[in-house]
C-alpha cells in the first residue's frame, strides 16, 4: 500500500497532501541512476587494478602456460646443443684425427650464430619474439646436424680408405721366423761382406735355407721381377700405393711376374744368394715415398711387443751384412 505523505500548511493552518513535481521525480532517478554508474565505475577500476578482469585473467594464464613451455623448449635446446658440441669435438678430434683428415672449421657446420649466443638473446627478447628466436635456433641445429651428417658419411669413406691402406702397408716378415733368429743384418751402417768398408745397409737381412718361402708383406702390384743387374740378383719390388715400395732381393727363384696383384702372405720366390751376395738370405727392404726406411718397424702384424723388442734388439747388432 502506497505511503501517503501530509505536510502542515502555515497559510492555511491544515494538513495537505504532499506531491512530488514529475520534473523532481525525474531528476531524482537520474540521479540515483548517475550516482550508481559512478560507483560501479570505481568499483570496477579498483577491482581490475589489484583483480584483473576475466580475460585478463584467461590472458595471464595463457601467457604464463607459454613461457612455461618455452623455457622447456630452451631447455631442450641447450641439451641438444650441448650433444651436438660434443658430436662435433669428437669428429674434429678424434675420427677425424685417427684418419689425419682436416677438422671442419664451425663456420661450415652453422653460418648463423652460435647456439649458446641464441640462448642469451633469447632470453632478452619480448614474448611475442619467442617463437621466431626458437625458430631460429632449430634453425641453426638443423644446419649444423646436416654438416655433421655430412661428415660422418666422409668419416665413413675414410674407415674403407683405411682399411685398404692397410691392407697396402707392409706389416709381417717377408719369411718365417717365428723363433726370431734369422735376422743377420739390421737398417744402417755396416761393415760390407765383399769390400770390408763400413757402408749403408739400406734394410734387413733374413738368413734362410735356399728355398725357404718368401711372402708379400702387404697386398699390391709387382713393379720388377728379375734380376736387372743392379746387384740384387733375381729380386721382386711390390708397389702397394700410398706410397709405399717393398724389395726382396738374393731370390734363388722369382715366382711372381710384372703387373701381377698380390696379396699380403702370398709367396713371390724362394730364398737364395744370386747377385752381390755371401750366403742364402732374403735382403728386405721397405721404401715410402721413394726413401728407404728401417723395416723393422712393420712386423706389427704377426709379433707380440715382447718379441718385436727382442728383434730390434737383433737388428740393432752392429755386424756384417750378407749383401
């Protein structure tokens, strides 16, 4: 029931009836509604200050959400770069230093910066740059894990190559002696058997029965077989490549023949004493690059450490030679 309100007229000394103008009325609920709006207007910049609105919120989480996942994504990253650095080391010093091949120099694994650079920069940056800077870095790994690729497959030519050459080095007697006792004669100056005059003994000399198998010491081409008058007498040279040459010289007989492929152990000629020459002996010589070097340093193949010092010792006697 709707209040009716009375106020006392001092004109006409009687209670009437209160009434409210429209134009009050209406300016009272314009007002009330202004007021309101001001007030919720504050509310609201007080609560989106210290509160944050909804989507501010949404955003907030979002953003928080993304770094969480970029930080982990950088952390990856620097564990594959760091695996990568390492892969990198161990090609430059360790497959490509036992093959003697040259390191790859960084700036052909990654043209761009390194990885570890990146990672600074990255962290430096604004968020809306984040996804280009990871890109970027993914970019450079994947560069750099092409180039490595690359060079474990030139590695990988490298292991054949050395597996041939050394199948093309001389790495075992050129006759049997497994109780070591053969050697006559080592690498170096000694006293000449015909001109008793201390002179240059360019190898080693094998003392043998005539007929005793000589062998190849390593695979490669017969380059002379005969006796050319050189005082070798009836001799065999192997080229084997890589620079290498071996001679066998004194042979009662060549078995071998010019142009022939040989294997390492194969039998090229007997032991005798043809040429310059005091007794049955195999002269044995190992050349590389056209200079004649001590060959008691490629028997590795078939002598334990024990028994190859015990034939330097023997080849280091000075004596007399047999050629």
């Amino acid at each position: 029931m709707k209040k009716i309100k009375y106020y006392y007229n001092t004109n006409t000394l009687r209670y009437e009836k209160l009434e409210t103008p429209l134009r009050v009325r209406i300016l009272r609920i314009f007002g009330f509604i202004a007021a309101a709006l001001v007030t919720a207007a504050i509310i609201s910049f007080i609560a989106f200050q210290f509160i944050g609105s909804p989507k501010e919120r949404i955003l907030q989480r979002q953003n928080r959400e993304l770094r969480d996942n970029y930080y982990d994504l950088r952390d990856e990253l620097q564990s594959l770069d760091q695996q990568m650095k390492e892969l990198e080391k161990r090609d430059n010093d360790v497959y490509r230093a036992i093959f003697e091949a040259n390191p790859i120099p960084d700036s052909a694994r990654a043209k761009e910066l390194e990885a570890q650079k990146e990672i600074a920069i990255v962290e430096s940056i604004r968020d809306n740059q984040l996804a280009a800077s990871v890109t970027k870095t993914l970019n450079n790994l994947k560069s750099r894990a092409v180039a490595q690729q690359k060079s474990y497959v030139e590695v990988g030519e490298l292991v054949k190559d050395k597996e041939k050459l050394l199948a093309h080095t001389p790495a075992i007697q050129p006759v049997s002696n497994k109780d070591l006792n053969r050697i006559a004669s080592g690498f170096g100056y000694r006293i000449d058997p015909v001109y008793k005059t201390v002179k240059f003994h360019a190898g080693l000399d094998f003392s043998a029965p005539q007929g005793t198998p000589i062998y190849a010491t390593a695979e490669g081409t017969i380059k002379t077989a005969g006796n050319t008058g050189n005082g070798y007498g009836n001799h065999v040279i192997i080229n084997h490549g890589y620079g290498y040459e071996t001679l066998y010289g004194h042979m009662v007989r060549v078995k071998v023949r010019n142009g022939q492929a040989v294997k390492r152990g194969e039998v090229i000629g007997w032991v005798g004493s043809t040429g310059k020459s005091t007794g049955p002996h195999c002269h044995y010589e190992v050349h590389k690059n056209g200079q004649k070097i001590d060959p008691i340093y490629f028997f590795y193949n078939d002598l334990t450490p024990e028994q190859f010092d015990l034939i330097l010792k023997k080849a280091a006697a000075s004596n007399q030679s047999l050629d």
